[in-house]
C-alpha cells in the first residue's frame, strides 16, 4: 500500500512537472523574435520567410528597382518614375508570418536599423492587419550621405499614417515591415541595410 502512495505521489509530481514544462513552452512558443533580418541568408529574412519586393508598376508607374544580399548587407537602388498624379515607390517586405497573420511586437518599443542611405529618401512602415486601406504606420528613415551605416531607431509611437485618419498602431497586430524608396519625382535610390530587428 505505502508502495502505491509513493508512485502516485511521485506520477503526480511528474504530471505538475510536464504540465509546467508545457505551459512554459506554449506560452514563449508565439513571442517574437526581436532579429527580424540580419541578411545572412540571400533569400530569407531571419525570422525563415521569404523577403517580398514591390514597386509602384502594380499601379501604373514605371519604377525600376535592383535588390541583391551580400555579405549580410541587402543592397536596394533603382529609379522612380512615379504613376501620373502619385507618389512613386518601391518596397521591400519583411515578413512577419508565412501567411501574414498578426504577430504581437507589444513587448517592443519600436523599430532599430543599421542603414546607408547613399541617394533618394527611405521610409519604414509597420503593416497591421487592422489596416485595410495600405496606409500603414509609418516614418521616414533619415541619415547623413556619408558612406556609412548609421543606427536608427523608431519608436513605434512616432509612426503616422499618411492620408487617412490618424489612429494609434496596434502593436499585437503586426504582419510585416516594409522598407520604402519614395518619391514625388523622378529620381535614384540607393540605400544598404544591415539589419533589422526590434527594440
């Protein structure tokens, strides 16, 4: 009998222990990784999703752009020719999720690059899928031209959006990050990125 009670005792004991041990696991299972991309794969971002590349061509304007990954540096240039009446850009997206689910960045306070900006005019947007009209929070990315990598760091509550009603960014629903070359004129970009992540 005192056999039976010390294996119940010790199975209950093991029971606690893994039920622990599973809740500790789900519950960090979802947070956030704060490297979103450090280029040191040439096709993924650090987070194992593939990096995205659009221009303003999807709608109209004539926008040329050249991504490539070196070294862990993604390098971004083209020129923007913009549709008539818009902005021109080009974009580069860092997925958050495979299938741009929400992801929760609440635990950060915003957004840190390393970045060159040789020509043109760079911004960085945080897409929320709360946002259904593609004017996503956003802030423009500024650094002296002088042939170095600067760090910037962008407070989540600094970013605005552009035409629409400004509302605050909801940080649990983050899919993505989107790094922009705009323009209201014809003109060149050139910018270099080392890393991504969250602060």
């Amino acid at each position: 009998m005192q056999t039976h009670k010390i294996t119940a005792f010790i199975l209950s004991k093991s029971l606690c222990f893994a039920a622990l041990l599973a809740f500790s696991s789900a519950s960090t299972a979802g947070s956030l990784s704060p490297l979103i991309d450090d280029f040191s794969d040439a096709k993924n971002n650090s987070l194992g999703f593939p990096r995205q590349f659009l221009n303003d061509s999807i709608a109209g304007g004539k926008t040329t752009t050249q991504q490539s990954v070196s070294r862990g540096v993604m390098s971004i240039k083209g020129e923007i020719t913009p549709p008539r009446g818009q902005p021109g850009w080009a974009s580069s997206v860092l997925l958050f999720d495979a299938k741009n689910q929400p992801q929760d960045a609440s635990a950060f306070d915003g957004i840190r690059l390393l970045v060159k900006i040789n020509k043109g005019l760079m911004s960085i947007s945080a897409n929320s899928t709360e946002i259904t009209n593609y004017d996503y929070h956003a802030a423009p990315v500024v650094v002296t031209s002088d042939g170095k990598f600067h760090e910037v760091k962008i407070p989540f509550t600094s970013m605005k959006r552009a035409w629409s009603p400004q509302t605050k960014l909801n940080t649990k629903t983050i899919s993505s990050l989107s790094i922009v070359a705009y323009s209201l004129q014809k003109g060149a970009f050139d910018f270099e990125v080392d890393q991504v992540s969250l602060y």
